[in-house]
C-alpha cells in the first residue's frame, strides 16, 4: 500500500514541478457500452441522420489540442459502426468496471502522455472547455475534469452530480445531494459535474489500480476514489453548452431543441 500510494503522489510531484510541455501526446477516448440499463443501445441511437457515437466522435475530432480519438467499446456492432464512419475503434473487455478502466485498457501499450475520457452519451459539448482542460495537462496537472453553472431544477436530483471547488481551482468535494449548503446566498457558485475527464498517463493507470474507496462506493461517484487517495483534481469552469443523453427521454428533448 505505501509503494502504490508512493505511485499515487509522484504525478503530484511532476506537476509541481513542470512549467508545461508542448510535445506531449494526448489521447481521447470514448467508452461506448452497448448495455445501458436505462437505454440500451444507445450509441447507436439515431440523432438526426447521425448514431450518437458518430456526433461525440466527430466533436473530439475536431478539437486542435487532441492528436488522437478513440472509441473503446465491448460491442462487436458498436465497434463495426464507428469503423464505419473512421473512427480509430478498439475492442475492450466487457468486464470493464467503470469507464476509466475501459479507457486505460484501451490505451494500454500506446505511445500517450495524456488521456482524456469523453463520455459516450456527451451529445453536445463545449469544445473551449475541452482545449482548456487539454491545456492544464500538458502544463503537468495530474487530473482535470470540467462543471458548469448548476441549472436550478437540476440541484435536488441525485443523478445530476455537484462540485464544489477552493479557491485554488481543485476539486474539494463530489456529491449526489446538493452541496454546498446555502445559508448565505451570494458567495459561492453552484457548480454541476461534467463527467469529462483528463488523465497524465501515470495517474490514470495509478488510479484503476486503487480499489474502490468508501466514499466512492458511498455515492458510487468514482472520482471520489482520486480525492481519498490524495491525487488533486483540477476543475475547468466552462460557460458553453453541455448536453447528455441518459434516457430516450433525453434523445426526444434534444431533437425537439433542434427542430425549434
């Protein structure tokens, strides 16, 4: 445990100490599983003329600061689909606990600095964020992840996850309930999670290495498992558009927004 926590604090120690690097590598990879248990199949769900998978896929794409994108799967159809439109696909297992372990299991053995993790339903995504959150990897930052302003009918539903961040930036607290409390209105943003993640390459493996922390299984929120282990998240506060689709529900609300 004292070796693996040693591990833990080294990127840590890195990026305390790298001013920034230009020539690093960084990877995006989209976990996309087939078995939803609230919309199963839904990578490859029609979003006007495009499968959903599709749509992420060619956001990442176009982002400058990302050199390569992934879409890391355990479906045979999901893998033939994203071949289909180019995609750089890769098989993974279908044991994967969590979307960070498919993503390490996907880039194991590449040649990558970085990884970061876009989540397979992220529809719409605000790609400033995205490129500031690239950013503040190859400055050395161990781990970052992106919230947003919290929408007011959002803040009392358990599967909109809150943030709350110090002054520095870092991330101090994820929750499913509503934090922080407010006593005193006007002193602090409420801030919603956006499940995107960016990884150094040490602390992603370093970190699905972890068994899963009490907090974490607590609220079966995995980032808790980097905050109870020491490793600092960054928290990049995006002011653009954010959309995911959880439910079919979802996929008709989003046409619906187009079509108006």
């Amino acid at each position: 445990m004292r070796l693996l926590m040693m591990h833990i604090y080294r990127p840590l120690m890195k990026w305390m100490q790298v001013k920034g690097r230009t020539d690093m590598k960084i990877v995006a990879v989209i976990p996309a599983r087939y078995g939803s248990s609230r919309f199963p199949g839904k990578p490859l769900a029609d979003i006007a003329g495009k499968t959903m998978i599709e749509r992420i896929y060619g956001q990442v794409a176009n982002c400058p600061h990302i050199d390569d994108v992934l879409v890391a799967t355990d479906n045979r159809e999901i893998f033939d689909a994203a071949k289909g439109f180019g995609a750089h696909s890769v098989m993974t297992s279908p044991d994967c606990p969590s979307g960070s372990d498919r993503v390490a299991e996907a880039v194991s053995g590449m040649d990558v600095d970085g990884v970061v993790n876009i989540q397979g339903d992220q529809v719409i995504l605000d790609k400033v964020a995205l490129m500031e959150l690239v950013d503040q990897l190859r400055q050395g930052c161990p781990m970052v992840t992106i919230a947003t302003a919290m929408p007011g009918d959002e803040m009392n539903d358990p599967n909109s996850v809150k943030v709350v961040i110090g002054i520095n930036g870092f991330a101090l607290y994820f929750s499913r309930s509503p934090i922080p409390y407010v006593r005193n209105p006007g002193h602090s943003s409420l801030l919603k999670h956006i499940g995107i993640y960016g990884f150094s390459r040490e602390t992603l493996y370093n970190y699905t290495n972890l068994e899963p922390s009490p907090l974490e299984k607590t609220e079966s929120l995995e980032q808790l498992r980097a905050l109870e282990s020491g490793i600092p998240i960054k928290v990049i506060v995006a002011h653009g558009e954010f959309f995911e689709i959880n439910t079919p529900q979802d996929r008709e609300r989003l046409l619906k927004t187009w079509q108006d």
